[in-house]
C-alpha cells in the first residue's frame, strides 16, 4: 500500500523460456515470469494501481476482464504500452468476490500475446463472501485451475501461427501453465476456480467417475444459491468456482468430456469438441482436513429488471463481424447512459461457434431462447456461449464512469475471431 493507500502491484511483460516437459526450453511469454503472471487479490473497496512495464519487443496492453472501471484504465486496445514503457492505471475495486483475470488486448494480436502465455488471475475479496463457510486457503483449498490448450512442434516450440476459422487448438493441455498436472487435496472438499483461458477451444468440465459438484461462482460473483451440477461448459474467457467434495487416499480426475455446443456434429468436430482430455488428477490424502458443511445460500442476487431499462440494443454475429460491422478503433458503435440498465439481446448467425464479451460489466441473463437461464448461467456474467440460433437476453446495468473519448469493447472472446474484426466499441457518458 503506498502513500496514497493505494494496494499496489507491479507486473513486467517479459519474454523468457519454460520447461513444460524436462530438459525442453519452450519460447515463452509471461509476467514477472517466463508463464503467465501473479495472482493479484484485492478487496471490493480498495484502491489499486498496477504498474505495468513493458520489456517485450512488440507494443502489448493489459485488459482487466470482468473488473467495473473506468474506460482509460480498462486495459482495451486504446491503452497500449510500448515496449520499454510503464502503464499505470488505478481504480477502486466496486464490485463484489470474483474470479476476475487479466489478458493483453492489442487490436489484431491478442490471440499470439495471450498464446505465448500472458494471462493471470486477479481475485476480488468481499465481506458477504468472507462470511461464509467456503474453502478460501489460496493454494491449499481454493486453487486456481487456468486451463489452455496448446499445440507443440518438434523441437518443443508451441505453434502459434495456426490460421483458420476456429483459431489454433492444442492437443496438450496446460493447467496453470503445467502438463499433465495433479494436485495433493488435503481437505475434504476443495474449491476450483476453473478459468477457461484457452483462444478458442470450449471444455465441459466434470469428474471422471460423474460424480456431482456444486456449483458456487460464475464469471462476476457467487450464485445466489449452490448449484449441484455433474457438468459446466465454458467456452473462452468463461469462469466458474465449483466445490469438489473427496474423500480420503481416493483419486479422481477433474476432465473435460466433449461440450454440447449446439452445432451439428461436423461443426463440433470442427472445433475439436469430441474431444476428452484430462484436465487436474485430484490426489485425496489419507487423511482430510473439514470447515464443515460449506455454505449453501451464497449472495444476495437483486434481480435487474426489464422494466428499468432504458434502452435495447441487438447484436447479431456472423462472419467476423457484429452488426455487419468489422472491428474500426476510430468508430464508436455504440453510446451508452452511465448508470442506465439496458437489455442487449445477442445472435450467433453461424452454424458455428461464438461467444460474446461485454467489457466493464456483469450482465444477468433474462433468456436463453424462450427460456429462463439454467443455474449456471443464472449469476453474474460477462460473457456467454452463444449457441447458433438461440437468443440470448441479457440485461446490465452500467456504472457511473463516464468518458465520451475512450470506449470499452464487446466481442467474441474466441480469439482468432476478436482479432480478425469480430469486436466492437461503446462509450458510457
Ligand atoms: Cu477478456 Cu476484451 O477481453
Ligand atoms: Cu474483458
Ligand atoms: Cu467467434
């Protein structure tokens, strides 16, 4: 904390090497780090600054996915920092315990930057989740669980350059930058932060023998009530907190079985969406520490409502564009009423798979189609699968910052998407 009483963290974007499989060095990207960066933590309330230095050769920036801030601070395609330069933004963390992360945002190469292994986590604290009875032990039963799928040439270099419709998929996954990871569980229910920080491919996650979890968090704060669930699809950029219950000397495999992404079958091949693939070995000690039963009844969750909107906005996805629309720095798409609650209803055109980002705010979503939201999309969100020919609805209400000169984005966060135009700008005045 400095003088001012801002928390303040310090992160260098730096190119370095990384042993994924022993005595092979792997090009690598990462902050104060050869592979991704620090888990930041901040309490709702706090002020924060980050320094960000920046000792790549190419002009980087760093986005604060999820976080309500203002638009300067946002870390979006309009705060870049050239290499040899600090960005250091600060804002007060005013929303509540989440599984945020951070990302570069350069216009047209987020996918390489993010690939070479720049991403972290940036944690959000608040009283109504410290009052709980959760799993909160950074490390020991609160893990964070960064998956991304990554593709590795003959002399151990990740392949990067993999063009195509779907972006690059791996065929090894990397588990907070480790393959083939496992972790020693020492209580008797753990608490995974699944992050799915991959640029294009979807997972659904669950245990190896079906056995239910129950979910608690999704992408901005914890559900109003625990959902057991034997399954949570995520598609890039997606988070969810689930709470893993073993028991003692056992093994058992968090994995990703083939997603239902609401194509037809030939699409999700395409997107390699048969695909299996063990995520996290949970390796139970023989004996389990207990914080008791874990709470059940989570956040108070004030419903937005239709009524108060004052604006509808729609977006449709097709080629890579939104609107008809390519992603243009000097246009703005959009303009919206600080403070306003509005209802943004988004189409996925294609027959193929597309997700959808708002930056600086978590949205509800009022419908999926016809129907009202499943429990795991019935949380705080800010961004959301978008099956082809469904309708999502989703309502948010803005925060107060204004400033008609910066915007913030909205895009697919499948990467290669993002890159080639398939984003677009708001302003909040
Ligand atoms: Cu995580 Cu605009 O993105
Ligand atoms: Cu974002
Ligand atoms: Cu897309």
């Amino acid at each position: 904390v400095n003088a001012d009483g801002e928390r303040v963290f310090d992160l260098t974007a730096e190119s370095g090497t990384t042993e994924f499989t022993s005595g092979v060095d792997t090009d690598t990207w990462g902050y104060n780090g050869s592979y991704l960066g620090p888990t930041l933590v901040a309490a709702r309330g706090e002020d924060v600054r980050i320094n960000v230095a920046n000792d790549l050769r190419e002009a980087t920036t760093v986005h604060w996915h999820g976080m309500s801030l203002p638009a300067e601070m946002d870390g979006g395609p309009h705060q870049m920092v050239e290499p040899g330069a600090t960005w250091s933004p600060n804002f007060t963390i005013d929303q509540p315990a989440a599984t945020l992360w951070y990302h570069p945002h350069p216009d047209g190469k987020t996918e390489h930057q993010v690939e070479m292994g720049l991403a972290g986590l940036f944690l959000v604290q608040d009283d109504e989740e410290a009052a709980l009875t959760l799993p909160r032990t950074y490390g020991v039963d609160d893990i964070p669980v960064v998956v991304q799928d990554r593709r590795f040439d003959d002399d151990g270099q990740f392949v990067t350059d993999v063009r195509g419709y779907i972006g690059p998929i791996g065929d090894q996954l990397l588990v907070n930058g480790t393959l083939a990871p496992y972790l020693d569980v020492t209580s008797e229910v753990v608490r995974l932060r699944l992050v799915n920080g991959s640029t294009s491919r979807m997972y659904d996650f669950g245990l190896s023998d079906g056995r239910s979890f129950d979910l608690i968090a999704t992408d901005g704060g914890l559900l109003a009530e625990a959902a057991p669930m034997d399954g949570i699809r995520l598609s890039p950029g997606e988070r969810a907190e689930i709470l893993v219950q073993v028991t003692p000397g056992e093994t058992v495999n968090l994995q990703s079985t083939p997603p239902d992404l609401g194509t037809s079958a030939s699409a999700a091949t395409r997107n390699a969406g048969d695909d299996t693939l063990d995520v996290l070995e949970l390796r139970a000690a023989a004996t389990l520490s207990s914080i008791g039963a874990p709470s059940t009844t989570l956040a108070a969750m004030e419903p937005l409502r239709k009524a108060d909107a004052s604006a509808d906005r729609s977006f449709t996805l097709n080629g890579y564009t939104i609107n008809n629309r390519l992603m243009d720095m000097t246009r703005i798409d959009e303009t919206v009423e600080a403070g306003a609650t509005e209802v943004w209803t988004v189409d996925n055109a294609m027959p193929l798979p597309h997700n959808f980002h708002v930056h600086a705010v978590q949205f509800q979503v009022l419908r999926v189609g016809t129907e009202p939201p499943p429990a795991e999309l019935s949380g705080w969100k800010d961004t959301i699968y978008l099956e082809p020919g469904v309708r999502y609805e989703l309502i948010m209400q803005f925060a107060e910052y204004t400033d008609p000169d910066f915007p913030y984005m909205f895009h697919c966060h499948m990467l290669a998407h993002e890159d080639a135009g398939m984003m677009g700008q708001f302003v909040v005045v």
